[in-house]
C-alpha cells in the first residue's frame, strides 16, 4: 500500500513552508532515517527525513514551492513490490504514453503561480505585473493594463482590477513618463503605496524574514519594553581571557568576549531566577534551567540558537558549542530543539564598532542584552584620569515581568562577575 509523505510541522508555530531542495527523485529507493528534502520553516531551513523504507512513486510538490501547507501530500512512497503510482491507476491503452501518465503528480496548486509571475511590458517599456487572466479581460475589452493599479501581491493586476476598470481606459499618450508609477505600486504595511521606478528590485520576503518581521512588532507593541545601560569594565575579563586560552588553545578551541558575556548572564540569572521568567495572561513562568539564546545574523535573517545549562558549563564547553551553533544557523541546519525556547536573549554587535543600542525583547521571554563594542575611553579613578577598556551594555526589559529595581540588581550582579571573572568561575 503507498504511503504519503506529509509536509511536516517542523516548529510550533509553523503552518506552511517552503520546499527548498528535493534530494530524492521518482523510482529512487529510500531507506528510514535517510534525508529525503529540505524545508524552509518559519524559522530555518531543515532537513526531512523518510520514516519508512520504499521507493519514490510520485513528487507532488516541486521544488522550489512556496506556501505549502502543513500536512499537505508533498509526495508518495511506495511499499516493496508495489507497481509506480501512475501506472497502476491508469488505464491499459494509456500505458505507451508516458506523459499521460505523470499528469496526476503535479497538482495545480503548486503549477498554477509560475505563469503568474511573468511580467508583461507596457508601450512606454515599464514592466507590467499580471495574471493571464487579466490580461486576457483587458486585451477583450480594450484595456491598457499600464492604466490600472493592482490590487494583487505586490502589486500585480488581477481579473478584479480589470473587471472593475472602464472599457477603453488607457493613459494619455503625451505622458507616458506618468505610467510606472501608476502601474507599479507595492502596497505598504499600514502607509502609503510604496511606488516602484524602472530599475528598482523587488526582492519577495521569504518565511523567516515574514516571522521575524511579524514577531519583532508585535514585540514592540505589546510589550511594555524599558532599558537599562550600564558601562563594565573589562580590563580583567580581557587579562583572564588571555590566560584561559593560552590553555584552550592547545585543545583546539579559543574562547571568546562573547563566550564570556554568556556565562556572566547565566551566573547571574541563576542569582535572580525571578528574571529567568516568561509572563503570560494567568501566571508568570519561572525557568528552572538557565538557557542562553544567542542572536546570530544570517542571510536568512536572525536566528537565536541556544546554550543550554549556560550557568553549569566551562567557558571552553560554550565556546565550542557558540561555535557549532552559530555555523549550523548559518547553514540552516539547526534542529527545531536548538533554536526553540530559551529564558535570555544575548544580541551582540561589539564586532561591528556599535558603541551601544537596545535590542527588541525575543519574546516570550522577559529581557534581552544588547552588547556594545570595548573600546579604551578615560575615565576618573580616585580623582585621576585613567585610560580604561569599557563595554556598554543595554539591557531591554519587560516591565510586566521585571520592575526597574530588579532590572537594576541583575545589571549590578551582572557587573561583578563581568568585572571580576574569576567569580564566574567559582
């Protein structure tokens, strides 16, 4: 009997995807565990594995497809023994017709946009964006498609804009400089049309860029965020680090700042666990583990892998970790455990001279560190001015959770270890 092979539900917060990359094609054999595609979810690009052994019958989903939704047949596997799909369904006097029979494995859902997608070029040379159906309504009715306004994705005239526009409409032809910007409007989220000019892209956001974008505001719009930044000293973590990677360094590994930060957040929310927190309508939850979400950028967008148990592990055990992860994010490799849940966002942005900022809560959790660059500055010690490494840091707080006060005790609590690191690792 076949199997279908089902688009997964890779994230909790998943509901449709990307087929990225096939890597398997009709009448391959397939083992269990063996990777089969790649999806692109809401969050990172991941690899599916096949949960059955059998061969390959049909590809329903082709690569490349956006939007396919969450259980939808991607594809069909076949038992042992088992005839190809198309050819036990369809009739004797079809069997030389080779054609004929693969029709079924490609459904119109995943077909239909690619015609949608070419671009029709108005007299003036302005690209026009149009279904065929609109452009069929338009050429039977008299219509110049670079008259009207689309109200399809971004921009793109469909048979609504055309049925509603007056037979004959058509632009004056002593202004044809005035057609691309009626032609080619984007619609913009909340605020005017944004207009596109010849030799202006469009580039399509893609599933993570969507989330990201969607997550980030409603972060800032309900939650209470407010900041709080402290400058550490870091003379003696930069001293401490030297000497700890003199000894890492023969191991293969080389901790870093930021290695360092991490394990100074973990300390000290494991001295304030009611900071290790997520609010929700009927309670507050406090973490028992302390893990440290680490926003790393990549061509996708931003993703924010996880140390786990950061407040029990060595410096040189993170840094490899940091490492592995901040890789795998790149690459899109990352398991759905490795980037989902986390009590503390790190954000850092040292590496590229930003002096200081304030970083959009990741919620659900409670605060996020934005981490600046060190940097020597002068500064008055005992009524002298002395040249000092100083490291700005900004901690974005949700106020339903953690109130200024405490906000503030974690910072000082923060500063002791940063600026003594040997208290870190005791």
């Amino acid at each position: 009997m076949s199997i279908n092979i089902l688009m997964p539900a890779l994230s909790p917060t998943m509901t449709e995807g990307k087929l990225a990359k096939w890597h398997v094609k009709v009448g391959d054999a397939v083992k269990s565990g063996q990777v089969i595609c790649e999806i692109e979810t809401d969050k990172a690009t991941m690899e599916v594995e096949a949960v059955d052994e059998g061969k390959i019958g049909q590809i329903l989903v082709e690569e490349g497809a956006e939007g396919v939704k969450v259980n939808a047949v991607i594809a069909v596997l076949l038992e042992e023994g088992e005839k190809d799909v198309a050819k036990s369904t369809a009739p004797a006097a079809a069997a030389p017709a080779p054609k004929a029979e693969e029709k079924p494995a490609a459904p119109a859902p995943a077909a239909a946009p690619a015609p949608a997608a070419k671009p029709t070029a108005s007299p003036g040379g302005t690209r026009i964006f149009a279904s065929p159906l609109a452009k069929r309504i338009a050429a039977e009715k008299g219509i110049d498609l670079a008259s009207l306004q689309g109200s399809g994705p971004n921009g793109r005239i469909v048979k609504a804009d055309v049925e509603n526009a007056k037979p004959g409409a058509a632009p004056a032809a002593a202004a044809p400089k005035a057609a691309p910007k009626a032609a080619a409007p984007a619609p913009a989220a909340g605020g005017q049309p944004v207009f596109v000019a010849p030799g202006d892209s469009r580039v399509p956001h893609t599933s993570i860029r969507k989330v990201i974008a969607r997550r980030m505001l409603e972060s800032k719009q309900t939650v209470p965020h407010f900041y709080l930044t402290v400058d550490f000293e870091i003379d003696a973590l930069l001293t401490a680090r030297t000497a700890i990677n003199a000894v890492v360094e023969k191991k293969g590994t080389k901790v870093s700042v930021n290695d360092m930060v991490i394990k100074a957040c973990a300390k000290a929310l494991r001295d304030h666990p009611e900071c290790n927190a997520s609010w929700t309508e009927d309670e507050m939850i406090q973490y028992g583990a302390v893990d440290i979400s680490v926003a790393v950028a990549t061509d996708r967008g931003l993703i924010t892998p996880i140390v786990r148990n950061a407040d029990m592990k060595g410096l040189a055990q993170i840094s490899i970790e940091m490492k592995d992860l901040a890789s795998r994010a790149k690459s899109g490799k990352l398991k759905l455990e490795e980037f989902q849940g986390g009590g503390f966002t790190i954000s850092n942005l040292g590496m590229f001279g930003i002096r200081d900022f304030g970083a959009i809560i990741n919620t659900p959790q409670a605060m996020i560190l934005a981490v600046g660059a060190g940097e020597e500055r002068v500064v008055v010690r005992k009524g002298e001015m002395v040249v000092r490494n100083i490291m700005s840091c900004t901690l974005a707080v949700d106020h339903r959770v953690v109130d200024g006060a405490l906000g503030a005790q974690f910072l000082q609590t923060l500063k002791a270890y940063i600026e003594q690191p040997a208290a870190m690792l005791a």
